[in-house]
C-alpha cells in the first residue's frame, strides 16, 4: 500500500504547476505535525528528530522558492524564517504547544495558496466558442476546386 501511494504522491509532483507544488509542500508539512505533537508529549526525541528536520527542509524548500525582488516574498520569507525559527525551539523545548502556534501560523497561508491556485485553475473564456457575433472566414481546397468557408459562430451557420 505504501508503494502505490508513493507512486500516486511522484506522479501529482510530476504533473503539478508551481503553485500546486507549493500547495503539495504544505499538506506534507500539515501531515507532519500530529506525529511530532504527539512524539513529544511523550518524550521520544528519536522519533520526534527525523520528522522535524523534514519539516525544516520544507520551510527550506518553500524559502528557496521566492523571489525575493517581489515584495510579497519579503513578506511571506519573514514568516518563513520565523517558522524555522520556532521548529527550532520547538526541538529544544520538546514543547507540543509550540507546534500549535506553528500550523496556526502556516495555515492561513496555506490556504490563501489554495485560494490562488482556484483562481488560476479556473476556466479561460475561450474567443471562438464565446456568446458574441465572430465571423471566421478562410479559403478551403477542394477535390477541384477552391472555395470560401464562412462560419459565423454565434448560431453556428455555415456559408
């Protein structure tokens, strides 16, 4: 079963655009948390290290993904920051409530990034099957002859 869900998680990677990485960098964050919370209230510093240096790494991976010329990613790259920040505290501390404060953090930027990647995704107007009077015209090859199309779009006539 494990397989087959990495396969499913490397083919959403290979097929997604730069905001749905993102977005993909973000519920395996989220996915992270429970497991950490739950390690450190019982003390298993062994298990709580692997899953927080994978965290980082994400907040690594999402730091390198700015372009710090755009003012938003100033912006977005001081949270950043100081979300690495409090994983690191959150380490020292062994302290699960820390990691509370870390998804309430990310969670609203996670989903301003889903807002976002709605808006991108929705459907583009497309000129030629629009609800307004457009005229096409060309000129066709026939068999033995040329002729001229006409195609008026709006009640789909052909001349």
């Amino acid at each position: 079963m494990q397989a087959v869900d990495e396969k499913y998680r490397t083919a959403k990677v290979m097929s997604a655009n730069p905001i749905e990485l993102i977005l993909i960098m973000y519920e395996q964050f989220f996915e992270l948390i429970p497991d950490i919370k739950a390690n450190m209230g019982k003390r298993f510093q062994k298990d709580v290290e692997p899953d927080t240096e994978r965290a980082q790494a994400i907040i690594d991976q999402l730091i390198n993904a700015l372009d710090f010329d755009v003012e938003l990613s100033k912006d977005l790259g001081a949270i950043y920051y100081y979300v690495r920040d409090r994983i690191l505290i959150g380490n020292i501390k062994c302290d699960p409530a820390i990691w509370d404060h870390i998804e309430a953090t990310m969670r609203p930027l996670y989903e301003g990034f889903k807002g976002a990647a709605k808006q991108l995704a929705a459907p583009r107007v497309d000129p030629l099957k629009s609800k307004s009077t457009q005229i096409i015209a060309g000129m066709t090859y026939g068999q033995r002859n040329l002729r001229e199309v006409v195609v008026n779009t709006r009640n789909g006539l052909q001349a």
